[in-house]
C-alpha cells in the first residue's frame, strides 16, 4: 500500500507527540530529584553538577554513536542558548531550594503563557481557529492548577520558579530555531557545556567550590540524566515535527505528573481545582491531537 502525503503527515503529527508527552513524563521526575539534592549542596552547586553531568552524559553518547562535533561557538544562537539555560537551571534549584516540589511544577505553569506568547511574538507562529479551544483550555486548567497551593514560604522562591519557566520558555525557543540545522546530540552537548561553564564560573567567584558530596549527588545525577539529558532529546526530537507551541501545550501536563510523582515522598492535598486544572489540560492535549490529525 503506497502511503499518501496526508497519511505521512499524520504520522510525523503523532510522532512529534508521541515525542514530547514521553519528555513531559520523564522531565516531570526532576523536581522530586532536585529537591532531595538541597540537602547537601547549595542551588549553585547543584545547578553546575546538573549541567556538568548532562554534558558528560551526552557527550559519552555522541561518541557512541561516532558522531564529529563541529564548531558551533561562531552562532550566537547556539552560545545565547547555553546562557538562557545556564540561568533557567540556576533559578530552578533556587526554587526547589525554597518550596516544595509540587509548587515550583504548579507555578511552572507559567511556562506555557510565556511559551506562547514567545512563539507568536518571536516565532511568528500563527494561531488557527481549530488551535484556539486546545490553547484556551490549557489556559484556563494552568490558572485552576496554579491556585493549588503546596507550601508557599518564600515570596523569593515564588518569583525564582515563575522566572526559570520564562527563561526555561526562552531556552526551548532558541532549541527550536535551531534544531533543524544542528543534530539534537550536538546542541545538547554545546547547551550544557557552555551552561558549565558560566555556572563553574559563577562557583569560583562566589567561593562555592568546595562540595559536599553525599546523597544529593547521586539525585543530581539522575535529575541531570532524565531532564538534562533525556527528557530534552526528546523534547528536541519532537520540535522537528510539531509546531514551538504545540509542543508547548503538549508540556501543560508536567504538573499533573509532577503532582503524581510527589504523593508516595511529600504531603500533597488534592483540590477540586486541581481536579478540574488537569482534566482541562488533558482535554486539551487530547484535542490538540484530533486537531493536528484532521489537519493533516
């Protein structure tokens, strides 16, 4: 049976997808991680182990599988990306450091308004009227999840979890405009390196170099392997095929996975407006999915 152009472009649909709701699961583990690392190590300290070891881990990969690393320190896209993230990474472990798991993943939600106002600002991606209903549930299920309230201690961790997301947003936007022409292995590599870098130097100049090296590493390790390494190659792979802000939307569901993630370690109330946040989201993902089909 010969394939029509609609039958492979509804494939590509579902794999880019497919891709991305398997990076939302994995990634949702990192919070839980992360917190478990605040025990012996500062966010600074934590911050460069998690972009050291994902550059060690994807860079053990690319020579695996043989792949030449070109030089990619002329774009400055490729430089600003390894910087964006170097300050999403840092934020984030402040945060973790401050609140508690299920809250930075709640007020994470943010993540998809900045992701969508970047794609239609900076992506000059277009919204159709079939994206509108997926992109006001998912709207409308980020504001019900982001009144759930875990512990909220610190006005400081608030403003550093709300701030990463823009920066996390930002970061994948520069991925996007990059991952057609560089292999995901590379940019990877190069995004955490440069990230290493910044954060080592960071360490130096704020005295932080010694380490106390106990139980957090091992969980910055497994952070670094599923959200620096992992849950980013397939959240690059799948950019390749769906749109910055679908794949964004797709994203929405972090928190709902989070939430699940954290019951067996940490005490966390359900809320009628969590209930009702997830089913939005999930309703519209589900919808996003249909919509890209009939599109195709």
């Amino acid at each position: 049976m010969i394939k029509t152009e609609k039958s492979v472009k509804t494939a590509t649909v579902n794999k880019g997808i497919w891709l991305n709701l398997s990076s939302v699961v994995v990634m949702s583990l990192t919070p839980v991680l992360n917190k478990f690392s605040m025990s012996t190590l500062t966010p600074l300290q934590a911050s460069f182990l998690n972009a050291l070891f994902s550059a060690i881990i994807t860079y053990s990969v690319i020579k695996l599988k043989r792949q030449a690393i070109p030089n990619l320190f002329k774009n400055k896209l490729v430089i600003l990306l390894g910087i964006t993230n170097a300050i999403s990474i840092l934020l984030q472990y402040v945060s973790v450091s401050l609140l508690d798991p299920v809250s930075v993943g709640l007020f994470g939600r943010f993540y998809i308004i900045f992701a969508l106002l970047l794609s239609i600002i900076i992506m000059h991606e277009k919204v159709s009227k079939a994206d509108l209903m997926p992109i006001i549930f998912t709207l409308i299920g980020t504001i019900l999840i982001t009144n759930f309230h875990g512990s909220l201690n610190s006005y400081f961790g608030i403003i550093s979890a709300i701030s990463y997301t823009f920066f996390f947003a930002l970061t994948n936007m520069l991925a996007k405009k990059n991952i057609e022409n560089v292999e995901t292995n590379i940019l990877l590599f190069y995004n955490q390196s440069i990230s290493s870098l910044i954060l080592g130097i960071s360490l130096l100049a704020s005295n932080q170099i010694i380490f106390n090296f106990k139980s957090g590493v091992i969980s910055i390790f497994g952070s670094a392997f599923m959200s620096g390494f992992l849950g980013l190659y397939l959240f690059y792979e799948g950019l390749k095929y769906i749109s910055f802000r679908n794949a964004n939307l797709i994203r929405a569901l972090n928190s709902v996975f989070v939430f699940l993630f954290s019951i067996p370690f940490f005490k966390v109330p359900m809320t009628l407006n969590f209930i009702l946040g997830g089913a939005f989201i999930i309703i519209s993902i589900i919808w996003l999915g249909l919509t890209s089909r009939k599109d195709a």
